[in-house]
C-alpha cells in the first residue's frame, strides 16, 4: 500500500530493487538467466512498429537498448503503430507544448487558432525519454542520429550483443550482420507488410544453448553447427528453398519478403503506390530468375497489394511477431531454449506463425 503524501509535502521517492521488479522473471528464467540480460546490449536500427514491440518487450524484461534513427520526426512515424508514442504526437505539424504554453493566452485573446510547429528532431531522439520512462532502471538509452547507416562503421556495431534491424536494404543488413556475427553478436532483420511479417536471423557458428527436456529440465549444452549466415540466406535462390512444411516451392510469405528487399536493391526504396506497376514489372522478372512461375504471388491485383502494402505495419501484427521475436532474444542471451532457425513467419489471415 502507497503510503498517503499531503499536498505541498515532498514525497520520498522510493527505488524498488531490480529482484523486486524482475521477481517473476527470475522465478521463470532463474537468476543465471536474468543477469546475463541486464549486462546485455541490444542495438535497434529504426523504428518501426515490429522492432518497437520488440524493444518494448526487451526494455521491461530489463534489457538495454540503444536506437539508430535519424530519420525525421514527427514525418517518419506518423503510419507507424509504436506503443511508444501517442497518435497525436506522430502526425504531421502536431502542436509543441512550448507552442500551447506560448501562444494559447493570445489565441484566446484574438481568436487565432493556435500557431503549430513541427518538432525537429529525429526519431531516436523523440523515443530516448520513453524507453527511459517504461523502466527507469535501466540507464538513458544511447543514441545515433546518423540519417544514412551506411555511413556507420562495422566498428560500431561490433559492440553490441544484439542488433535488431528493420527497414533497410539487402547490402546494409549482410554487411551489419557480419560485423555483429563477427565480433560473437546476434543479428535480426525484421519487417512486417500489410498481415504478414517476417524475421531472418544470423546467430552466427557455433552458437551455444541448453535445450528444454520437460519442466524445470535442461538439456547439456548443445551447439548450432550448420547455421546459415543472413548473406547465405539472401543469395539462396528460391527454388532452392523448400522444406516439410513448404515442399512446392518456398514459402509466401518469405517470397514476398524477399520481392520488396529485391525493389529496394535495384530502385534503392520501397515499393509504394506510386510505383505498383513499376514493382509488378520488377517482380516477375525476379521471380522468373529465382526460378519460379511469374505468378508464383499471384495476379497482377496481388502484386499491386503487395506494393501498397509493403511498408504498412498493422498494430495486432507487429504485437504477435514482436512477442515471438523479443522471446527468441531472450532465449538467446540466456542459453536458455533452441531458438528458431534462420527464418519466423507470420500470417496475420490465419494466425500461423512458423
């Protein structure tokens, strides 16, 4: 129970232990386990609304973060569903409360609306004291307003023990994920479009972990020995890449994936509506040279879908594959568990995750 404070008496700020606000963490994970998470570092490169979950995630299990985004704010969030920020805050010429402070008694007096004015910053510095204030343990987030990763040496990524990317090219995300892998790092690139999302992930050779055998029941430590490298992945051709489950031909969702990363690769942006009849162009020729049927995605009305919805992130999605995510990150700073192999869908049509 909170003790009462009377007004104008200054209240003792009360500091709650990290066993007290991780309790039930430590009960699941063990303290091995929770204590490998709080000397943990996790790099989040943009945010988006699929890598935001997972930060939220992470950041409230105890994890550190820091944020590479130089994009502008509020323009580059305002479709993003990010827990983060309320709507207001990501549209477009929203209002300052220095502007309400400053000119609210004279819009009264003349009858003006209100003078709005855009905040100039960039994403990660808008997000910077909200990852604080969702767990005021941990310390400031470290930021990088860098607008162009490209412009980020290898160096910097090397240290960190986790980067999570989203929304950028094939040639950053296997140049960054070697430097991670390189220096013992994991590395996530993660995108959602319209009722799907997608992860790709490189933990590198030799990745240790302890498999679960049954309640409360570890297995010895087994190792990863034949885990593809993110550049592997992505130079694969997708008539090579079939499994139980996808024995026809690769997967949908990992095609269509990989249909956006290839526009992006030859027009150096994102499909968008714009250019719908440009990427169904580009589209079928790709597929046509993985060696699949150029309506492997379907007609011409799919492409144009696939286009327009290629960036767009719905909230109840980013929330599902950004839990599936945040745990396979956990299960990885820990030992604790088999991670996933290379790939994560999710089909937001039918629920399937796999």
């Amino acid at each position: 129970m909170t003790p009462s404070v009377r007004p104008n008496e200054n209240p003792k700020v009360v500091n709650p232990s990290e066993s007290d606000v991780y309790d039930r963490q430590i009960r699941l994970w063990g303290a091995e386990a929770q204590s490998k998470m709080a000397t943990a570092r996790v790099l989040y490169i943009h945010i988006t609304g699929i890598s935001s979950e997972i930060m939220k995630n992470l950041i409230l299990a105890g994890i550190r973060g820091s944020i590479v985004d130089g994009r502008p704010y509020p323009d580059a969030l305002c479709d993003t569903p990010t827990s983060f920020l309320p709507p207001q805050d990501r549209l477009h010429g929203s209002t300052s409360n220095d502007a309400k402070e400053n000119n609210g008694e004279d819009a009264v007096d003349s009858g003006e609306p209100v003078a709005k004015k855009a905040k100039k910053m960039s994403v990660a510095k808008a997000i910077q004291p909200f990852v604080l204030e969702l767990n005021p343990l941990l310390e400031e987030c470290e930021i990088n307003q860098e607008t162009d990763v490209a412009n980020i040496p290898d160096e910097f990524f090397s240290k960190f023990d986790i980067v999570v990317a989203s929304h950028i090219g094939m040639e950053q995300a296997i140049r960054i994920s070697k430097a991670t892998v390189a220096s013992k790092g994991k590395f996530y690139l993660v995108h959602a479009f319209g009722l799907h999302a997608c992860a790709l992930m490189d933990l590198g050779e030799g990745h240790e972990f302890r498999k679960e055998t049954g309640k409360d029941k570890l297995s010895d430590i087994m190792t990863f020995d034949s885990y593809l490298s993110l550049e592997n992945i992505l130079k694969r051709e997708l008539v090579q890449i079939k499994d139980r489950w996808h024995k026809d031909g690769p997967p949908k969702i990992y095609t269509m994936y990989r249909s956006i990363l290839n526009y992006h690769q030859e027009k150096r942006s994102f499909p968008c509506q714009d250019s719908e009849q440009e990427f169904m162009a580009v589209t079928r020729t790709f597929l046509k040279n993985q060696g699949l049927e150029e309506d492997y995605l379907g007609d011409e009305m799919e492409l144009k879908r696939l286009a327009n919805c290629a960036t767009a992130e719905i909230s109840p999605v980013c929330s599902v594959m950004g839990g599936v995510i945040g745990n396979e990150i956990i299960k990885v700073i820990s030992g604790k568990g088999e991670p996933a192999t290379n790939m994560l869908f999710f089909n937001g049509e039918d629920g399937g995750c796999s």
